[in-house]
C-alpha cells in the first residue's frame, strides 16, 4: 500500500519544461570555446613558430640556426665610370703609340743594332736608345763624329713630329780624365749629352721638349774591372719619356756590347 502511494506521489510531479535551457548553455559553451581556438590561431607566436622551423630544417639535414637563403632579384649592369674608361683608352693608345715609336727606332738603327752598337728598350719611362759612345765621338772627345751625324739625325726625323719629351743621358765608365776641355767625367757626360740635343734641335726637335743629363760613371751597365765592360758604360741614352709613365712593359728589344 505504501509503495502504490509513493509511486502515484513521484507520477505525479509536473514536467519540467526548462530542460532545453542545459543544451542552451552547453552551445553557448561550445562556441564561446571555439572562439577562443580562432582568436589563438590567429596570434604568431614567434617562440614556437622558430621552434618549428628548426625542428623541419633539422628533418631535411640543414643546419639549426643557419640563416635563411634569400634570392636576391638580378642587379643591372653598372656601366663604367666614364672618368675609368676614358683613361683606359689613353693608356692603350699611349701604349701603342710607344711601341710603335720603338719599333720605328729598331728599324731605322737595324745595322747599329745588328752589330751590338745600339739597344732599343721599352719600359716604364717609355722608350730608351742607348749608343755606344765610339758611334758619336772619339774617346775623351764631346765632339760629334760623322759617323754619328747621319744616324742620330735619322732618329732626329723620328722625333721631330712626336708629342713626348726627350731626355739625352750621358754616362762614362770610371777612368778619372783631367785636362783643359774637361776636369772630370761629369763634365765629359755633360757636354756629350749636350751635343746630342744641340743635333737633334738643329734637325728640327722643339728645344722645350729635349733635356740633357750628365751622370759621369754613377750609372754602370757592366763591370768596370774590364775594357768590355768599361766600353758598354761609355755610352748616350736618349729616352723618350711616357705621357703616362709606369704604363708600358719591359721589352728588352736589342743590347749594345
């Protein structure tokens, strides 16, 4: 009897019509936490993203840490400095224009050349003719033989029409000479490097670009201990200076003896 009461009493409750108010707040749940996933998806998060990074350099064998290769996009061409190119040019045609100058000279002096009398060198100063001093005078003599006259004054005719300065050297060997005309070889050097540019302006060189030295015996090309070698020192270089000096090889191109 008192289970058919109890039974009937529980029957009896109302229905409770607010249950969907639980699923109501379980949705909102759910897409309150949904978008707090976005909202974090949305921030980088620089630790983890390098954590990462590493983590896929290290599977494909490249090394931690290693910075990342950035493609460079091509750069033009950089056209030279016109200043650059423009001198460029002037030392090629200074270079040609030397070795040609020296080629000339060989050509005009061959038999000289050929006989060891005369050397024709191309070097940073530009272009050298050393002569034997027994081509142009008489030993301890500044006066220029006639033998001299026809060869020096073909070199005159290179000259003549050429832009460069000339410096005409002489040199000695070191046997002490002492008379009237000349109390030592400086004097000696002097007066032979003189004659020769006192030729070549009454051939037709412009005075202002010719320069005598005299360097007596300070300039030895051989050994003084022998009569060869003090005939090599007795000599006259004429030089004709480089516009751009320090421009042009060494070209050894004939040897006085």
């Amino acid at each position: 009897m008192q289970m058919r009461r109890a039974r009937r009493k529980f029957d009896d409750e109302p229905e409770n019509h607010e249950r969907w108010l639980i699923s109501y707040a379980d949705f909102i749940t759910l897409l309150f936490a949904f978008f707090v996933v976005m909202y974090a998806l949305s921030l980088v998060n620089v630790g983890r993203y390098r954590v990462f990074s590493d983590a896929i350099g290290d599977a494909f064998g490249l090394r931690r840490g290693a910075p990342p290769v950035v493609m460079e996009a091509p750069q033009s061409i950089q056209l030279p400095n016109p200043q650059i190119k423009k001198r460029a040019e002037a030392l090629r045609r200074e270079r040609s224009q030397m070795t040609r100058l020296a080629q000339d000279l060989l050509s005009t002096l061959a038999p000289l050349v050929k006989e060891g009398k005369v050397r024709v060198t191309q070097n940073s100063r530009g272009v050298s003719v050393e002569i034997n001093a027994s081509v142009l005078f008489d030993p301890g003599e500044a006066r220029l033989t006639a033998e001299s006259n026809q060869a020096l004054r073909a070199v005159a005719v290179l000259l003549k029409d050429d832009p460069h300065a000339v410096q005409v050297e002489g040199h000695t060997d070191d046997q002490p000479i002492r008379n009237s005309t000349f109390p030592s070889n400086w004097e000696l050097s002097a007066v032979r490097a003189s004659a020769v540019v006192r030729l070549f302006i009454d051939a037709g060189v412009a005075a202002e670009r010719l320069t005598a030295v005299g360097h007596g015996a300070n300039l030895p090309v051989a050994p003084n201990t022998t009569p060869d070698g003090r005939a090599r020192n007795r000599r006259v270089a004429v030089t004709i200076l480089s516009a751009l000096p320090d421009t042009v090889t060494e070209l050894p191109t004939g040897a006085p003896q």
